[in-house]
C-alpha cells in the first residue's frame, strides 16, 4: 500500500471505484496532460468515507467514477495560468506564508466524482465535467429535471457520509470530517 503523508492510493484500499484522473489526459479544460500518471491519491480518512458513499451508490446498482482527488501545488499552478479565476480555478497557496489549511485538492480532502450505471454510462449530470458556465451549479434554472435529480441524489449520499458539495460544481466534494492538513506538492 503505498502512501505519501496522508494520502494513501485510492485502489489499494478499494478495487471497486472507475479511476478516470481527467488531468491525466488532455481532455480536461488546459488541453494538456498536467499529471504525470492516473494513479488516484486521497487523504486516508477522506478515502474512508469515500468508501462509504460508494457502497450507499453500489447499493442502489450504481458505480463511482473519480474524475480528481489530490493534486499537486504544481498542478495547481498551472491551472492557473490557463484560467486565472479564482471563481472557477483556486489561487495556487504561497507555502511560505499559508498559515491556515481548508480541506482542498491540495491535501487529498476534496473529490471531484461521478455517478455510472450498470451498463458504464454516465448518469445524466446538470453538465460536463469542468463546466465554468452556470449550467455547473443545481441552482441553474437552465438544466434538465433528470441532471438535476441525479446531481441531487449524489449531493444527498456524499453529505450524508461527510462530505460538503460545492454551489458551483455539482460534481465537487469537500470532507467537512477530517481536519485539514497542509497542503501537498507530491507530484502524481
């Protein structure tokens, strides 16, 4: 089982979840490869409770797709030179003068995730993943009833286990649980 700090790999405790790390691949919003491999890091406790929602959704005949979880400062930066908004893309943190840490991708205590059905379709979301429109959040009027519900139901498993969803992204998580750690620059 390999760990770096806090974080353990995803699949050494659960073989169950679809890793599909988007920035692994150029199919993510920089058009770039930004990870240097699709291994899927998290915070241990973090996983924990992962696993628990993922059982709730494999319980109702439904799969989870991990689309990101830790990620590098490095990482982080260059986010931010493709698209300096700090509404969409968070400030990469100044580690020499940080003092206080929030759970974020950069120390493994957020998830950004998916829902897939028995056949390995993506359940019909409110949006694409990365999506810096409105359509992104469950209070756009614009989006279709079953995305809407679907979002929903996810939002309800994932806060029902610990974690908190994030208005602008429905496919984004924090753990309100574990308190949060500083912030990771292993690179992945």
């Amino acid at each position: 089982m390999e760990k770096k700090g806090d974080l353990i790999r995803l699949l050494d405790l659960d073989s169950d979840f679809i890793i599909e790390l988007k920035y692994a691949t150029p199919d993510n919003f920089t058009g770039r490869i930004i990870y240097e491999s699709g291994e899927c890091y998290i915070n241990k406790n973090t996983a924990k409770l992962l696993i628990e929602a993922k059982n709730i959704f494999k319980s109702d005949g439904y799969s989870v797709k991990i689309w990101d979880a830790y990620r590098p400062i490095r990482a982080q930066k260059k986010f931010f030179e493709v698209l300096p908004d700090p509404d969409f893309v968070a400030i990469p943190p100044d580690m020499h003068t940080l003092k206080n840490f929030r759970a974020t991708h950069l120390n493994g205590l957020c998830v950004d995730l998916t829902l897939v059905d028995k056949n390995g379709n993506e359940l019909e979301m409110p949006s694409g993943f990365d999506d810096f429109t409105e359509k992104a959040s469950l209070s756009c009027p614009d989006i279709s009833e079953k995305g809407r519900e679907n979002a929903l139901y996810l939002k309800k498993v994932m806060e029902k286990v610990g974690f908190e969803g994030y208005d602008r992204e429905w496919w984004h998580f924090y753990d309100k649980k574990t308190p949060p750690t500083p912030f990771l620059d292993y690179p992945i």
